[in-house]
C-alpha cells in the first residue's frame, strides 16, 4: 500500500500535493488541516485517514477524530 502522508497544511493545499499523491492508495493527515477545503479536496483525490490538531475548528473536529484506530486493534495518534 503506497501512502501519501503529510500535516500542518493550515487551510492550504499546495497543487503539487494533489499530483504527487495522484499515486497513492491512501492519503493519511496527521492534523492542523486548517480549513475544511483542504479536507474535502483530499478525499475526492483518495480516501483520507486524519485527525484533527490544536488549529482545526469544530466543523473539522466534527467530522474527525483525534486518534485513529486500526481493525487490528492498532492505535496510532498521527
């Protein structure tokens, strides 16, 4: 699985974002998305794990959490 990773975009997605993680199977935001823009642009690419971080509002906090879990009983806070 090929994964494109990255954080703190606060409200700004950079266009080369977009074609590098063209490739990827999953897109996983470790927080400080900033805007709910850039999260809606990430998940029309692929589909998004995130969390939220200290910067995020509550309409990004109301659609993520703050730690993901894995099927496997994993716990990750990325």
């Amino acid at each position: 699985m090929r994964i494109g990773l990255l954080a703190d975009t606060h409200g700004v997605l950079d266009p080369a974002i977009l074609e590098r993680f063209a490739d990827c199977d999953e897109i996983w935001h470790a927080g400080d998305i900033g805007s709910l823009e850039v999260l809606d642009q990430l998940e029309a690419l692929k589909p998004v794990r995130a969390v939220f971080g200290n910067i995020d509002g509550p309409e990004i906090r109301g659609r993520l959490a703050e730690d993901l879990e894995w099927p496997d009983g994993g716990c990750a806070s990325i």
